[in-house]
C-alpha cells in the first residue's frame, strides 16, 4: 500500500502561501472508457480551464494544477506535473498540454480508493498552497483496491477536499455512490453528467465551484449536482 505520508513542509510554521489553490484532476481510464470517451473528458478539462471566470480565478490564485490517470490497482500516473498558473498565457499552455496528453491504460478495472491514495501523496510537491482539492471523474464504482471511504479520515487529516464529477449511464444510481462513498471535505459536493456528451459543460460548472471563492455574480444553470 502506498504511503499517505505528506511533507512535512506543507505545516511549516511561517511559510508564505503564495498559491492560494492546489486543483490535481484526476481523470478515470478504465475499461468502461472508450478511446472517444477519454478524448471527451481531456478536452472538456481544457476547454473548462479556459472559461473566463475559471482562467480569472486560477490566475488569481497563483494556483498549482496536475492531471492524474487512474484506472485498476498499481495503475496510477501524473499524466501533467504540477504547473503553476501565474498567468493567462501559462494557463492556455497548460489546457493545451491537458488536451494533447495519450491515455496511458486501456482495458483495466475502477480503484477510486487507489487514485485517491495516490494523489494524496501528490501535493507534498506544492506544500506552499493553501487549499487542496482533488477533482475526481468517473462513470463506476470502485471494485479493486482500497475502500474510497478507508481514504477518508486521513485525506481530512491533510485538508484536502475530494469533489466528484459522475458521469451517469453504466451503473444505477452512482451519483448516490459517490456521495455516499467518495467524496470528503468541507463543502464537498458531486456534480452529474447523463452520458458524456454533458461531461464538457458539468465540468466547467464544477470548475468555476471549485475555482471561484464567490461567484454570487455568476448565475449558474439548472444541473443535476447534489450537495
């Protein structure tokens, strides 16, 4: 089992926070993927980095940003490192790297508890950012590896909140599965995509949720997101 051992740097009394926000995008690959489907979930990655109240407030933010793939037990990669974004033209840069970034698996099973553990261990590399979140999506639940919900009590222990974008149409009900199971911290929430070809728009909604620390001049559509 890998180690939920965080840097010891990231509570170092009198370090300044010059990143506001630490956003690890944690992108399902297992068998239930297709090769299109992969591709719909990269792009809509890119394309919600790019939106203008996201792009304002991750430049805002100073904030840190790495896109991780997961798919069965063992079976985890930093697809982007983590690339901080100071500025409008080191954000397109990296929503063009999101969107050219191959799929590492093809044909493997769901540990959601796996990706989680192993993003964790991820943010040591940006210790200096204040809020941690880890931006996961899929369209199944976890049958391999670790339990989501065993992750829980030591993801809380190093302040980082887990939100979900699920994306409906293999399972019954998994919405209620990731609520009940996967996600974690203060606010957390699941956004819902039926099938897809909604995973574009739900992800830039749940972008700007994620991203803006007040967006009250933001009218956000009707969606299926439970809170």
């Amino acid at each position: 089992m890998r180690s939920f051992l965080l840097s010891t740097a990231a509570f170092a009394p009198g370090m300044a926070l010059a990143c506001d926000l630490a956003l690890a995008l944690a992108v399902d690959v297992s068998g239930s993927v297709s090769p299109e489907e992969y591709q719909i979930q990269m792009d809509g990655l890119a394309e919600g980095l790019r939106d203008g109240v996201v792009s304002e407030a991750l430049v805002q933010a100073e904030a840190a940003v790495t896109v991780i793939q997961w798919t069965g037990s063992s079976r985890q990669v930093v697809s982007v490192p983590w690339t901080r974004v100071r500025d409008f033209d080191e954000l397109e840069a990296l929503a063009v790297t999101i969107g050219d970034t191959s799929r590492k698996w093809r044909n493997f099973s769901t540990a959601i508890g796996e990706a989680l553990t192993f993003t964790h261990d991820t943010f040591a590399a940006v210790p200096d950012c204040k809020r941690r979140i880890i931006d996961v999506s899929g369209d199944g639940s976890s049958n391999e590896g670790i339990v989501p919900v065993d992750t829980h009590k030591v993801l809380m222990g190093a302040d980082i909140t887990v939100n979900a974008l699920v994306i409906e149409g293999s399972e019954p009900d998994l919405t209620a599965y990731f609520w009940e199971n996967v996600i974690v911290g203060p606010e957390a929430f699941v956004v819902t995509a039926n099938g897809f070809e909604e995973y574009a728009e739900r992800m830039r909604e749940k972008l700007i949720r994620e991203t803006a620390k007040s967006v009250s001049h933001y009218q956000m559509p009707d969606a299926p997101i439970i809170r």
